[in-house]
C-alpha cells in the first residue's frame, strides 16, 4: 500500500522506516520547500499545484505535521480517506479549541483565560495571579509564541513580545513533573495504551524522555488512559494521539496540550517497547491489529539538537541505539535522538548522564525521582 503523508520531517521518515517492513511505500507532500525525510518518494508543493498528482499515487493519508490549513485537508477528504481526521487537525492547532474539548470532556486543566488585548491579558493575569503563561492560541510549538509573566504590569510588553491577536492565559503550574500518555486507536475503535513517560523540557523544546517511570502509581496511568480514551473517542480518532500533561504534586494530572500525531516523547518505543508508535500508527489507519505496547526494560529518549557530538563515542554505550535525522546542524535543530535502555533505573541513570555529556548542547538531566531514588539504592 501506497501511503500519502502530509509533511516530511524526520516524524515521517520514521514512520517510512517503520512501514518498510509492512511492504508500505511512502509518497511525502511538503509544503514548505524544505523537506528532510530523505526517504520515500517527496512531493514539493508549494505552489499548491500537486495535490491531485499526490492524490493520485496513495491508498490513503496521514500526516506528521498538524499546521496544515485545514481547509486542505478537508478537500484531501473528499478524495481519499485521512487518518486522523480533519477535525482532530482543526483542534489540535488550536489552544482554546482545544482547551474547550478538555473541559467539555472533563479532563482538567490548568485555570485559564482567552484575551484579545493587551489591557485583557494584565486583567487574566491579576485574577489567575502570577506566574502566568500567556499563549498564542495558534501556530505556536517548542515554546515559541509564548511569555511568562512574573506580574501583571508585564502584560504590555509580553503581548507586543508574542505578537498575536489572541492569547490564552494559563496559571503557571507548580509540577512535580512533565509527563506524557501516548495511546493509538484502530479503525473499529480499539484502544491501546503505552507506559506513560516523563518528559524534560528546556526552554520548552523536549530534551529526554523516560519510559516507564520507576515511581509512577498505577492509579494515576489510569487516570491518564481514562483521559485520552475519551479524546479518542469523541473524535472518532484512528492512529496515535499524544497528550501532554502536568502531575502536581498532590498525584493530580492537568492537561496541558495534545498533537494528533506520532510524537517525540514515544520516540522511546522504537527500541524500548515490543511494537513502536510509528509501526502503531501504520497499524492503526491500515486496519491492521495493534501491537502490544509493553515496555522492554526502562529506556531514556535523549534528543540530540544542534550539534551531533560523537555518534561512535555514544554508540560504545552499551545498549544505545542512535537514530540521526541526515540533517545539517544548527542551533536548536532537532537531528536526532538516541535511545538508551538498562535493566535497572539506576544503571539507565548513569547512562543518561553519560550520553549527555558527549552531546555539546545537552542540558544536566535531572527526573524528578532521581533523589529519591538514589537515597532508596
Ligand atoms: P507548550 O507549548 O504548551 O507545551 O509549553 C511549552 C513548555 O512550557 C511546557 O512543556 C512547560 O515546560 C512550560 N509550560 C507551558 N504551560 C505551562 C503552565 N501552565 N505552567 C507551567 N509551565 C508551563
């Protein structure tokens, strides 16, 4: 099967590298000018004078990117079925959208306000109180289109800073951590869920991801599958759906966004778990079974952005499986990732710690069981 993908990033290139194996082929439209899938066949269209040449050559679509237009994606519709589908794309590029479903679905999240002028964001400010973080309720990702207010006579300079003509206004969350729940749907509505992971971001772009957590109660992985079971569900959602969450420090989850899409913080299933969210994913919208998500053993995702450092030095590490992207370095580029696996936390510890330091831009990686669980080995 011939599989039309919007977008061609390094999300579909491992997608194709997960689809080989199944007899798919992959066809790539990009709209950018830039692609670096470096796979597959790739479609440059931006012009908007090759959809019906893309159309043409696949069974089906999916997409790695989600802001698409998506009156675009309504018309691919018509032609060819899309997974997920339009409305997921519609929601999930937008913040209050998205903030609505939540609350409608009564998954909770932190409190929040939508402005549309600078006076209205010091207004939400003083009534959420500060900390604040001011949004833009489109086209933002990796932190960008977004302020931190420490008061609310800040508000001024942060909506000119953010340059949108509406924001969302969260209070700012004291978390314990940064944590995710990724979960794949199928085509007759099955569910299935992987361990949950946590996540650590700097400067808002994700810099490890840690799968399963050594302290993570049952209890609150449930919470998490009861969350997105219904968001997939009530979108009549077919592939894999990420959500992004907050855990207080009371247990409590708060959601904090979502990507209807494969995702960098399930880039550990690739090595650490028994089927990966990519082949998941394909699985998913081709009607196949899903495969089990179990975890192998405990595994870290540790990005590799803006320098490549050593890939032989990180290969030596026992267990390290490094997945490099063909990309040319530059600040802040994601370019790869290398995925780390131990028997026990605390050797997987160590190996993050080392892998870090070979990696020239990697931040100290700190989890928040790390003390802890030290004091208990
Ligand atoms: P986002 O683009 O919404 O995922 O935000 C990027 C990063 O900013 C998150 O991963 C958090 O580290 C931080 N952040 C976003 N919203 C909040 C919030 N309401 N409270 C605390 N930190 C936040």
């Amino acid at each position: 099967m011939n599989i039309g993908v919007l977008g061609a990033g390094q999300l579909g290139r491992m997608l194709a590298l997960a689809g080989y194996p199944l007899a798919n082929r992959f066809t790539f439209l990009d709209t950018t000018g830039h692609p670096s899938a470096g796979i597959g066949e790739v479609m440059i269209d931006t012009d908007r004078k090759h959809l019906d040449a893309f159309l043409a050559k696949v069974a089906l679509v999916t997409y790695e990117f989600e802001h698409l237009p998506v009156s675009l994606v309504q018309a691919i519709e018509e032609v060819k079925p899309v997974f997920p589908s339009s409305e997921a794309i519609r929601i999930c590029q937008n913040r209050a959208e998205e903030k609505a479903l939540f609350d409608r679905l009564g998954i909770p999240t932190p409190a929040y306000r939508l402005v549309e002028h600078a006076d209205e964001l010091e207004a939400a400010a003083r009534e959420l109180g500060c900390p604040v973080v001011a949004k833009s309720v489109t086209e933002g990702y990796d932190g960008k289109g977004q302020a931190v207010l420490r008061d609310p006579a800040e508000a001024a300079e942060a909506w000119r800073s953010i340059n949108h003509p509406r924001l969302i206004v969260e209070a700012f969350v004291d978390f314990v951590r940064e944590v995710s729940i990724i979960a794949v749907r199928g085509r007759e509505g099955e569910v299935v869920f992987y361990p949950m992971a946590e996540n650590l971001h700097v400067d808002g772009i994700l810099r490890y991801s840690l799968a399963p957590m050594p302290d993570l109660d049952d209890e609150v992985q449930q919470t998490a599958e009861g969350y997105i079971r219904t968001l997939l569900d009530e979108l009549d959602y077919v592939g894999v759906l990420t959500l992004e969450l907050f855990q207080t420090r009371d247990g409590r989850l708060l959601a904090n966004e979502m990507a209807p899409r494969v995702h960098n913080s399930g880039h550990w299933t690739m090595d650490g778990a028994v089927t990966s969210q990519f082949e998941n994913h394909l699985r998913a919208i081709q009607g196949l079974p899903l495969g089990d998500t179990s975890a192998r053993q405990p595994t870290c995702m540790v990005n590799v952005i803006g320098q490549e450092g050593d890939p032989a030095a990180i290969l030596a590490i026992h267990d390290a499986h490094l997945h490099r992207y063909d990309k040319s370095e530059r600040p802040g580029r994601k370019l790869g990732h290398v995925n780390l696996l131990a028997k026990s936390h605390g050797e997987l510890l160590e190996k993050v710690h080392a892998c870090a330091w070979l990696l020239p831009e990697a931040p100290e990686p700190r989890f928040s069981f790390e003390d802890e669980f030290r004091q208990g080995n």
